[in-house]
C-alpha cells in the first residue's frame, strides 16, 4: 500500500536532510506507528505520502513513493485527497466550518458527488465514528476527543485508502486520547483501513502497532512492533522493565506482561519515608472560586513547601488549572486566603505576585512575542522594572541554568516545543520567584524532552523552589512528586504521596503499579535500581530470535 | 488565451473609471436633474449606485478569486479575518473615540505584505464578516467593502512601490502616512456615498445654475465643518495605530509570507 | 417562516414600498408595521448592534435638522440664523424641517427592516445567498466566522499569559505583547488549516470564471453608460443600456453556476409559509402598481408650503400588509 525507495528530502532552507535515504514498505490493512524525538522527520514522511511535501513545502526531492499506486509528487495533494486522508495534532486548527456535520460535508461539496450521495456519505461517516449525537453540534464546544474524531471523520469523508495522522493525540488528555486511539483501532479492526501515525508518548499506542517505524535523524528503521520496541530511546515503563527483565516476546498490553510478572519475585516496596517538613512557601487555605453561578472550586487547601514538588490531578473541569489561576491571582477567589512565605497574598496583585510565584500556563505560545530568546526574557524584567544594569547579566545565567543559551538569538517561534517552553521559563524565572507553578507541562513533548524537565526540576527543588504540577501524566507524577493531589469536581478527594495515591487508583496508578500489583513500587527506574539478581526468573534461553531489520540510513 | 490574459487589467481599469463615475455621481446628480422636469427620478440614484457598486465588487472579487485563491491563501485571509473581525467586534461594543477603528490596520498591513490581490480582498471581507458577525449587514454595505477593498488595493500598490527599498524605517513611515491619508480619504467617500440614502447636502444646497465646481466647492466646506473632525480623529488614529504595531505586524507577517510563498503570487 | 428567501424577500418588498413614496402618513404605516414585526418574535441576541437598535429612531430629528440647518427653501419661517455663520447662516423654515423628517423616516423604515433581518438571518444563512461561483470566498469567510470565537478564548489566554509576566498595559505600544502572538498564533494555525484543507481535496477553482468577469465588466460599462445618458437627452434612453447590461450580468451568472462543480451539502427545506411569505412580498411590492389607483398620493412635497398629506386607504392598506411576518413568525413549523 505504501511503497518508499530511497526517498531523500530536504527543505529548502535545511542544511541537513530531513528524511536520508529512506525506504520502507507497508502492507494494506495494516496500522503502523512512527516514532521518534522531535525533528527527526516524522512529519516530513507523513506529508510525503500525500504531496504536502514538496508541494507546499517546497525543496528538493530524490527517490519514489508510491501509496495506493499514485505518484503523490506527480498527483499533488488535491489528487491524493482521494487516496490519503490526513489529521494534524491540534483539532483546533483544522476546522473549515463550526459544526460537525458540515464539517464532515465539507470535503464532498467540491469533490463532484450529487447531493443524495453525499447525504448518504455523511451518513456513513457519522456512524463510523460514532458521532451521531453530536451531528448538530458547534464543533468548539466538544471535547478534545470529540473533536479530533470529528476531524478524522472529515479525512474519512472523501473514502481514502490510507489515514495518515501526525500525533493525533499529544494535545488530548489520557481519556480523550484513549477515545481517539480506540476509534482508530475499530477503523482498523473493522474496515481494514490502512493506518499510519506518528506518536512520541506509546504507553497508550504500541498495543494497536503492528509495524513499528523508529526513526531518527531523517533515517528510519522498520519492523514489527515487538521487535523493535526494545530499541526505543525513550521506551514506555512496560518495555523497559520487560527488556531488563528479559521477557520474550516483548508484551506491548499489562495483560501480557501480568503473564510474566506474575513469574517474577520483587522485594516489597520500602514504606514512604516520611520527608521532614519543609518552610511553607504557599498556603491555599480554604479557597472557593466560581465561574458564573457554577462553583469550581470547593473549599481547597494545599500547602506546598520549599524544595517540594506537588502534583496536582483529576480529571478535565475538575478545578486543578483554576486553582493554579486562583494562586495567581488571575481567578478572583470567593472565600479563603492565599499565604506566600507567611503573609496573606489575597490582595496583592497579579503582577506582584507573579514576581514570586512563577506560573507556566498550558500554552507557552501565548507569551511568546519577541523577536529573539533574549528580548522574550527582558521583557519580564522590563515588566518588573529590573535596573536596565542588571539586566544582561541576569539573562544569561538564566538562559545557561536551562541549557538554551546558544538559542539566546533565535526566534522564539521557530524553536521546538520543548525550546519553546524551556524560553517560557526563562521568562517567568528570570525574577527570582519562590515558588513555580507549572500547568501541564508535559503536553507535546517528546521522550528526551519530558526528561530534561523533570532533570530542571529536580534542580529547582534542590534551590529550594516550592513546585506545584498540574498533570494527567502517572508517569512522570510518580517520579517527580513528593506529594499528589486529587481534585474532583473542585474539591481534594486523595492527598498523600505517590505511593499512597497512585499504586492502587485504577484511573491515576502507573503501568508499574499495574504490572505489580499490591508490591508498591511505581516507577520503572525504582524498580530496576533494587531488582535483585534472584528476581530475575527468565533466563537467556528464550531470547529472541535475531531480528532481520531494515535499516536504511 | 488573449482575452483572459488582459482581463486583470480590464477589470481594474474600467472599475477604476465606473467608481470614480459612481463617486462623482450625487455631484452630477444636479445637472442630470436640471435636463429633467420630475421629482420623483432623484430617488433613485442610491438603487443606481448600488447596483453599479455591487457590480464592481462582483468583478473584482472574481478576478482576485480566480487568480490567487488555493488552499493556502483561503486558510490565511480566513484566519487574518477572523481577527479582523474580533476587533471589529470590540470596537462595536466599545467605540473608540472619532472615527478610529483598528479595523483598517490589519488590512493595510496585509496588502502592504502580501500584495494589492491580497488586500482588497483582506478589505472587502473584512467589512462583509464583521457586518454578518455583529448584525450590520446594511444599505451601506457595499460601499464599505468597495472603499476598503480599494484600501487594500492601494496598500497593495504601495507595498510593491516601497518594498524594494532596504530602509524598514523608511518602509514603516510611507506605511504611516498611507495610513493617515486613508482615514481621511475613507471618511469622504463613505460620506459622498451615503448622503444620498439621508439626505443629499449637495442636492439640498444646489440651486440653478450653479456649476460643478461650485457644488464640488460646496461639498469641500460642508465636509470640513461636519465630518473633517471626526475623520481627522480616525486619520491620527490610523497613524498611531501603524506606529504602534506597524513594525511588529510586518515583521510576524513577512516571516508568514515565507512559508506560505509557494502559494502567493499576486 | 423559516427560509432565509422569505426573509429577504420581506426585506426588497419594504424597501420597495418605502422608496416608492415621501407620504409621511404611508411612512408611518411602515414602521409601524416593521416594528410590529420586530417585536413579534423576540429573540435571544447578544449582538451588541441588534440589542441596541433603538439609537435607529435619532435618525428622524437628526435629518429633519441637518436639512432645516442647510435649506433655504420653505415660506413658513421658524427663525433666522445670523448670515456671518458659515453655510447654516439664514432662516429655517417648517418646510426645510418636515422635507428633513420626511427623509429620516425613509431612512428610519430602511434601517428598522434591515435589523429585523440581521435579527433572523444567522451567517450560515446570508452564505447560501452566495453564488456557487464564489464558493472559494464562501469557505474564506465560513472560515473567518468558524475561528472568531477561537480568536476571542485566544485573546483571553494571552492576556493571562502576559498578566503572569507582570504586563500592564499602559500607552498604545504595550499591546504588542498581546496582539503579537494573537496574530503568530493565528499564522500557524492558518498554515495547518490549509494542509489540512488540501489534503480534504480543496483547490484552486477549475477553470477562472473569465467570460462571467468579462460580462460583469460589460454589464458595469452599460449601466454606467445608462446613467450617464440622461445629462445628454432623455431618462428613459438610459434604460437602453441599463436594461441589457443587467440581463447579461444575470445571464452569465445563472450559467457559471451551473458549470461551478461545487454542490450544496445543506440545503433548506421551503416550508408552505415560506411560500406564503414569498407571495406576500410580491403582493406588496405590485399593489401600488394595480391601474385602478390614483398614484398621486404617493408623493408628497411639503414645499413652498406645508400641507396636509393625502390618504388612500389602498395604500395604506399596502403598508400594512409589511407586518405579515408577524403573523407567519408564530406558526414556524408548518
């Protein structure tokens, strides 16, 4: 279905190539995932499989596609439309109309079918997805999930051969995410839909991957998923423990790995060490807060001291961004007090308190206006009214803390998503705070980047910063917090910390605490820093079978 | 194809001459009614320009459709409309003081960046989204877009003109002063258009056997005592908004213009 | 009443009745009958123009002064404004104000119709009165309207966004912060949305519509043309040239828009009242035209001096019949 040789592209300004000699082939029906870090030309080779690339990327091309028999460079994107469908990670941003049935309409109007046909099309595609409900709804206020199956429903409209999406799920929240994976898995399952996505975060996506593209640097290696999982650079909690453990085959689902667990003996847990407890830096006492008539917060405290790291979970609309806002200052509170240090905050304003309580909202972008990194910075402290003298100086050691002093020039825009925010933290730090405040942080990053701030944040609670994250993300809660926090329609429901909180929730528990269940552990790393050599119950016999790989590059 | 080839230049040319007609009309309105014995013949001068209007409009935004519209260009006029029409918004809600409306920057900026196609139609639609978004789809309406179409247009022109030169001040300070000379040029012809649906001035003060000039003279005073202060507040609005926010939306838009070149050729 | 045809046929019948005459008893008639209509089905809006309509009613005592202050014609003077004032120097006279209110009542009418409108026609509805030959333009504005309420959530973040930073907006410069990434925001949006539009096979047009722009070039030329006929000769030797300059405009579009090759996906249903609707219309714009009535009343010039206005209850009567869709309004779903 999806034929490369020796495909070699590079944009027009790049220096380097952005896809190096890459061949691979995948059959009809099958679904396919392509993994690497940011940059490494994931979605280059997805908009070359329907002509976005080079047709509205310019620059130069060598080699040969062919996807469902066409030429994409000879047929352009509008020929391929036919063939390829395509779904891009922000819902958002590929809506033509605002609501969802003439959306899925939108692609037929031109495409030369009459009208009872295109009645008919619509139809279809609203059952395929199950959308029927919603067919009269305004697109903007579905959820997340919604919207993204609204999106591949539109792709779907034109009866493509082959559905390509560019992380269709790093925007999504873990249920929503769940939801679309699902729905792509049933297309799969049931139509015999060729799939192919391209996705960093494959806790959730690997069970569904028969073939497993690993690419990096513009070269891509192809294979079957359970044999390429093992090499990852950035592998879920799941592969990780089983390739030290030296399962075989590698389980992709905690169903499979139960069956290996099971065999292996891990030494209990040690109990929570209880952490003296540290100067409060930030104490929400008893706040309520309202949008409109309806309340989202409900009389919530958190106490968040120096050189801690408190996550704060649940589910979406449960109140956890607001009370980030309500610290802030941005969500006006109704009743209780906010505390920074000791002294009552509630009347500060929203400038001064951001001075020393640094907040990371969801999206950077939104602060982003200068012309270069640098500017972005001194903006801040011009906000401030930092002496001009101390200005430079300042910027710099800021820049060099989070590593992105050689981009002090560069255009924020230009950056990626984690330089993008690594450049919003420099702004929002660059005065001192006492406290940070991050929302989400760990939407739309990639494996080594999701690494290098946990690492960031770890050295901020060493200098004694009070740190409060806002996640949906198990994983990286579980390895960085001290202390988790639950809300659910506006109030605390679980308080404790990560051991007691998140090894035996169902919803908020990591894939370790799945795999174990009842030995306490969470994390991979803690897992492997204390197994015992008895543990390891499998030897080298069934190892696997040497692997034949394709590797072009 | 011959004809096809030539017919950009048609358009504009004979648009140029048929609104400047149009423009001129309630001026010649006197000498048409002095061959005529009725009254009743001078109400239908608005219909008659109108519909000359709207004509115009059709053809321009034909000619700019089929000759610049693709799925880049759609998706970037859409969106740049969309703000457009927020801040149309705004300003509906919260009038600013005179005849300011930030409206007209963005046009400008776009047609100054992305060409004379590009801006009229940026101006055209403008007035047509924001008047559908907030209710104000009106009488009026067709005369707004071919006045802000025409903005756009210009901005176009004098993007091209000035574009060449290396000096950004220098770029940013012609964009100003168009952009002040706009506010004034915008006030006069939306006022010469709508008089006739209230209550034409210069008909009122015609008498026979006055002269154009004399009814041009007069128009000239009346314009200053009525409408040159509140346009005078929209042309120094116009320029501060352009010294303002100029540089930052050139800069923001000729970084868009580079990604999306392979699409704009107007 | 449901399709949007019936209401824009509503509104070319009062515009139509309301330019047909400067009796100001007739003037009357039909505002009230719009405002009948108006206030018949009150709807929810949050329009800040639509809710705030009352402002419209200025127009009569704004235009009855502007003209007294400009006219010297009349023979019933109210008072004399010293001569050394420029232009509005001289005596107003109750002519001058009444030929002004006279005009600020068509104008009232005209404005009054066109916000009912605006009250019931939603976008999507003014979009499908757009020729198929424009489809392009039609998606560049759906678009627009789709991302209005995106770009206002937006203007919220940001504002939040900048606020955290210490921001505080104070002179015009300082809201670059904020509309700068507002309009960044908006480009890279824009460069997704058109991926994703031509990867759902959205293109240029097929073939550019030249002999349609031709003809509406040549349409424009004729009915200038006709207009500028009568300064040499006669009015209704400019319809020579205007009527065939419409024709071909009209002709040309109904044939391009068969040759489009964009085809509908929402198409609304004509309801028995639409149809109603749509008949009425007609019946409002005709009725003063029946052979039978002394069109005369019809004008009214209140110069040198002021009289009373005529009535004929034919007339009147057709003025009346405006208010109609007061009363198909209520029964909407048949």
């Amino acid at each position: 279905m999806i034929e490369l040789q020796h495909v070699t592209f590079t944009y027009p300004d790049g220096r380097a190539p952005a896809l190096n000699d890459v061949s691979l082939v995948l059959a009809p029906g099958g679904m396919s995932v392509i993994t690497g870090p940011s940059g490494c030309g994931k979605s280059t080779l997805l908009r070359c499989l329907n002509g976005l690339v080079p047709h509205y990327s310019g620059g130069h091309m060598s080699g040969r596609i062919r996807v469902a028999g066409q030429d994409p460079i000879a047929e352009s994107p509008h020929g391929m439309a036919r063939h390829v469908g395509m779904v891009q990670q922000d819902p958002e941003a590929q809506f033509v109309m605002d609501v969802v049935e003439d959306e899925i309409a939108f692609a037929l109007e031109t495409s030369g079918l009459s009208r009872s046909a295109m009645r008919m099309r619509v139809e279809e595609t609203l059952d395929l997805l199950q959308l029927v409900p919603l067919r009269r709804r305004q697109v903007l206020t579905l959820s997340g999930g919604e919207k993204q199956k609204v999106v591949i429903a539109a792709a779907l409209a034109l009866r493509p051969d082959v559905l390509i999406l560019d992380e269709p799920t790093s925007q999504l929240d873990p249920q929503s995410a769940e939801t679309v994976l699902t729905a792509l898995a049933g297309l799969n399952n049931d139509l015999g839909l060729t799939i192919l996505l391209s996705e960093h975060r494959l806790d959730r996506v690997l069970q569904f991957a028969d073939t497993l593209i690993v690419m990096r640097a513009g070269a891509a290696i192809t294979g079957p998923t359970a044999q390429l999982a093992g090499t990852l650079a950035h592998p879920p909690p799941i592969i990780q423990i089983a390739t030290a453990m030296g399962w075989s085959p590698l389980p992709l689902t905690i169903k499979r790995g139960r069956a290996h667990s099971e065999r292996t003996r891990l030494a209990p847990a040690p109990a929570a060490r209880a952490k003296a407890p540290a100067r409060p830096i930030l104490e929400v006492i008893g706040v309520t807060a309202s949008h409109g008539t309806n309340r989202v917060l409900n009389h919530v405290s958190l106490i968040a001291g120096a050189g801690e790291l408190t996550a704060l979970m649940g589910r979406n609309g449960s109140g956890k961004s607001t009370l980030l806002r309500s610290i802030v200052g941005l969500q006006k509170v109704q009743h209780g007090s906010i505390r920074m240090a000791g002294h009552d905050i509630s009347r500060m304003p929203v400038a001064e308190r951001c001075r020393h309580i640094a907040y990371l909202p969801q999206d950077p972008n939104a602060m982003l206006f200068a012309p270069t990194v640098r500017d972005e910075v001194a903006a801040t402290l011009r906000n401030h009214q930092v002496p001009v003298t101390e200005e430079r100086g300042l910027i710099t050691r800021m820049l060099e803390t989070l590593g992105i002093d050689h981009l002090a020039n560069a255009y924020p825009r230009d950056l990626s998503t984690g330089e993008r925010q690594r450049v919003a933290l420099a702004a929002i730090l660059v005065t001192n705070p006492i406290a940070l405040l991050l929302d989400e942080p760990t939407r739309g990053l990639d494996g080594s980047a999701k690494h290098a701030l946990g690492t960031y944040l770890i050295s901020c609670q060493a200098r004694g910063l009070a740190i409060v994250l806002v996640t949906h993300d198990t994983e990286f809660a579980a390895e960085l917090a001290d202390r988790v926090i639950v809300l659910a329609s506006g109030e605390v429901i679980a308080d404790g910390s990560p051991h007691d909180v998140l090894a035996h929730s169902p919803v908020f528990s990591t894939q370790v605490a799945k795999l174990f269940p009842g030995s306490g552990w969470l994390t991979a790393t803690q897992v492997l820093a204390t197994r015992q050599p008895a543990s390891q119950t499998l030897s080298a016999e069934n190892q696997t079978d040497a692997v034949n790989l394709t590797h072009n590059g | 194809m011959f004809w096809p080839k030539y017919l950009s230049t048609t358009t504009y040319s004979v648009i140029s001459i048929v609104g400047l007609f149009a423009f001129l009309l309630p001026f010649l309105q006197p000498q048409i009614q002095l061959t005529e014995s009725g009254i009743g013949h001078t109400q239908d001068a608005p219909i008659f320009t109108i519909t000359l209007v709207f004509l115009c409009l059709m053809a321009m935004l034909l000619d700019a459709q089929s000759n610049m519209l693709n799925a880049k260009t759609v998706a970037l006029l859409g969106v740049l409309l969309s703000i457009n029409t927020v801040i149309r918004f705004v300003e509906v809600a919260i009038p600013g003081p005179g005849g300011v409306t930030p409206v007209f920057f963005l046009i400008m900026v776009a047609g100054f960046v992305f060409g004379p196609r590009f801006g009229m139609l940026m101006g055209c639609l403008s007035l047509l989204t924001s008047a559908f978004v907030t209710g104000g789809v009106g009488p009026w309406l067709p005369f707004q877009m071919f006045t802000a179409g025409w903005m756009g247009l210009s901005a176009g022109l004098l993007g091209r003109a000035v574009r060449r030169q290396e000096n950004k001040r220098l770029q940013l300070v012609a964009l100003v002063v168009f952009a002040a000379l706009w506010g004034f040029l915008y006030g006069a012809i939306m006022n010469v258009w709508f008089w006739p649906f209230a209550d034409n001035p210069i008909q009122q003060s015609w008498r026979p056997g006055m002269s154009l000039g004399e009814v041009i003279d007069h128009y000239l005073l009346f314009y200053s005592l009525t409408s040159l202060t509140w346009d005078a507040f929209g042309a120094a609005g116009n320029g501060a908004l352009m010294v303002a926010f100029g540089g930052a939306a050139i800069g923001v838009l000729d970084r868009a213009h580079k990604r999306f070149e392979f699409a704009i050729q107007s | 009443m449901r399709h949007p045809l019936g209401w824009v046929a509503w509104l070319a019948a009062c515009s139509a009745s309301v330019w047909r005459t400067r009796n100001p008893l007739y003037l009357i008639l039909a505002v009230l009958a719009i405002v009948l209509v108006r206030n018949s089905s009150k709807t929810e809006s949050d329009n800040p123009s639509v809710s705030s309509w009352r402002w419209i009613f200025a127009m009569v005592p704004i235009s009855a002064l502007f003209n007294a202050l400009w006219t010297r014609v009349g023979d019933t003077r109210l008072f004399v404004l010293p001569d050394w004032l420029p232009l509005v120097g001289g005596a107003i006279t109750l002519e001058a104000l009444t030929y002004g209110a006279q005009n600020g009542l068509v104008l009232l009418a005209l404005l009054l119709a066109f916000s009912v409108v605006n009250q019931h026609l939603s976008i999507h509805d003014w979009i499908s009165f757009v020729p198929r030959v424009f489809h392009q333009l039609a998606v560049v504005v759906t678009i627009a309207v789709t991302y209005v309420p995106l770009s206002i959530r937006e203007i919220h973040v940001i504002r939040d966004a900048q606020t955290i930073r210490g921001h505080q907006p104070r002179g015009a410069r300082d809201w670059v912060p904020l509309f700068v990434p507002l309009l960044t925001g908006a480009l890279e949006r824009a460069l997704t949305l058109s991926e994703s539009m031509a990867a759902r096979g959205f293109a240029a047009p097929v073939k550019p519509s030249w002999s349609l722009q031709g003809s509406v070039i040549a349409g424009a030329a004729l009915i200038c043309l006709g207009g500028l006929t009568p300064m040499l000769s006669n009015q209704i030797h400019g319809l020579i040239f205007i009527l065939p300059g419409i024709a071909l405009v009209v002709i040309a579009l109904l044939f391009s828009e068969r040759r489009s090759g964009v085809v509908r996906y929402e198409v609304q249903h004509l309801w028995r009242m639409d149809m109603l609707a749509l008949f009425l219309s007609v019946v409002v714009v005709l009725l003063p035209m029946a052979p039978w009535l002394d069109s005369r009343s019809l004008v009214y010039y209140p110069y040198p001096v002021l009289t009373a206005p005529a009535f004929d209850p034919w007339f009147g009567g057709g003025m009346m019949l405006i208010a109609f869709p007061a009363f198909l309004a209520k029964r909407s779903h048949i």
